[in-house]
C-alpha cells in the first residue's frame, strides 16, 4: 500500500494520460522539461494539504492538485483545449458518488493562472491549474481511503 | 561536426543567400570599360590565423566574417527522465570594408551591417527553438582607412540529455 495522495496522484497521471493535445506528454513533476518535443504537455503534482472536517477517528484531507500546462507559443487555442480536457478528465473519473478512482469525496477547481513565458529558450504559454482534492482516511492509517 | 560549426556554416549560407525583399551583399565595381558589376561580398569564417594584412585585404575587398563568441546556459530542469538546459549561442558577424558609407559601391560598412542585420534577424538555423535575436552593433577598429565593425546576436538551442 501507499500513501493515498500518492494513489491520488497516480490516478490523476494515469486520468491524464493519452489526452487529445498532450497524449503521452505527462510528467509527475512540478517542473517541464520546456521542450518542443515535450509541448503540448502536462506536468502533474500534489502541493499543500490541510485538514478539513473529520469526525472523532477520521480526518478530512484536502490536497491541491497542481497541473502545469505548457504548450509552445503564444497559443489560446491549444491551451484552452488542453484545460477543456483536463476538466473533463478529471470529472470523467467518477462513480457511485466519488471521484478519482473512488479515493476522493470531491474534486473542486480552484483557478488558473496564464503567462507567456520568453525566458525560456521555447517561448511558450503555461497555465496552471489547481484543484483541490478531497478525501478521508481513519486516523493512523494514511493508507486506505475511506 | 559540432552544433557550433552547423549554425556557423548555416549563418554564411543565410547571409550569401537569395532573401526575397532583402538586397543581396554586394559590391559594385567599375571596369576599364566603364561598365559596372555587381561582386558578392566575401562572406567567410573568421581567419584561422589572422593577419594584419588579412584582414586589410578583406577590408579592400569587402568582406563578411562569422565567428562565435560563446554560450551561457540556464539552470537544469530534471524532470522524469529528461534533462534540459537552454543554451544561448552568440555569434559575431564582422564586417570589413575600406568605407563607412558609400552608397555607389554598394559595400559601405554601414550599408553591410544592416543589410547583415536584415538578413539574420528571426532566422532560425536547424537545431535551433527559436529566431535569432540581434544584440548590437559597434566598432571594432580601423587601420589605414580599413574599417570593421562587428554585429553581434544570439541564437537559442537546448542541451538535451534523455536517459
């Protein structure tokens, strides 16, 4: 067993991979290799966690999910299908009241921000998207979701 | 062959080439007859061994030269199992002739350093991510009335190491 953020993040990867634009282009990092052979890609982390409301022997988590789209040029097009498909993959995921593989009670997007980078040798734009993950575990055991 | 030596050799055959809109590098020179013809400009890579009087021959005849000058890297991005560093190239384009300006001959030293200017701005050498981006322009020396000036400007690559 693991660590459920990281089944989260595992799913996530795994949600995102093979999209329209990006396809294969996923890396678990909070960084881009910011190349034209990795663009349009996605990068894929999990940052800040806090506790939400929980009950005597279990806690509520809420982890941001951090996914950095970057995509070469000045493109709105292409990022914005990019975003569509992200969403879309995200709350695809989702069965018998629960989202991402059955780990989370709730998916919440949370913004993004745009920039167009030119201090990079590939000029490009990147997004970054964040949405908060909810899910629950009993107290000492990290490892299952409830 | 070296990435420095394929955009050394692809910078020469920008600067020599045919560029719609663009005037070609040329001196025009009177014959006995009177007639005028137009001859390319010399446009080499720097001297292996230069002279004094190589390069006073290449300001009487009017001559383009290219050399690089160096790189500067950015920090590493290690990201899965790529690693990346962005690479900025600068080359230097001298320009030597025996005038500063001379709008008859068509090789003014003036007249060269933007129509070299003109012909490299936003090319993009194979290899490279993006067009080239002009520095600056200044003098370089003179010497018996042969003039140089030197264009400077930077291309942009990546060192990439794929494991």
């Amino acid at each position: 067993m693991s660590h459920v953020q990281k089944q989260i993040l595992d799913r996530v990867v795994s949600d995102l991979t093979g999209l329209s634009a990006t396809g294969s282009r996923v890396y678990r990092s909070s960084e881009h290799p910011v190349t034209t052979a990795t663009m349009p890609g996605l990068s894929v982390s999990l940052g800040e966690e806090l506790a939400g409301e929980g009950s005597i022997s279990a806690t509520i988590k809420v982890v941001r999910l951090t996914v950095l789209v970057c995509v070469e040029g000045d493109d709105f097009d292409v990022s914005t299908k990019v975003l569509a498909d992200i969403e879309a993959a995200l709350y695809g995921d989702y069965s018998a009241g629960r989202y991402v593989a059955g780990l989370a009670l709730s998916v919440l997007y949370r913004g993004c921000s745009r920039e167009y980078v030119t201090s990079t040798a590939v000029r490009h734009t990147r997004l970054t998207v964040q949405y908060d993950v909810e899910y629950q575990t009993m107290d000492g055991a990290a490892e299952t979701a409830l | 062959m070296s990435v420095i030596v394929d955009i050394e050799e692809a910078l020469k055959d920008r600067l020599g080439a045919t560029i719609a809109g663009v005037p070609a590098l040329v001196r025009l020179m009177r014959k006995t007859d009177n007639s005028v013809e137009a001859v390319p400009v010399k446009i080499e890579s720097y001297p292996k061994q230069p002279s004094d009087q190589l390069l006073l021959t290449l300001a009487e005849s009017g001559a383009v030269v290219v050399r690089y000058t160096g790189s500067t890297y950015s920090a590493r991005r290690d990201v899965g199992a790529v690693s990346v560093q962005d690479r900025v190239m600068v080359y230097e384009v001298l320009v030597f002739s025996k005038s500063l300006q001379d709008r008859n001959s068509g090789a003014g030293i003036y007249e060269l350093l933007d129509l070299c200017a003109l012909r490299v701005i936003g090319y993009k050498p194979a290899g490279c991510v993006d067009g080239i981006e002009l520095i600056r322009d200044d003098y370089v020396e003179e010497q018996k009335g042969s003039w140089t000036y030197g264009l400077l400007f930077s291309v942009k690559t990546q060192t990439i190491r794929v494991v």
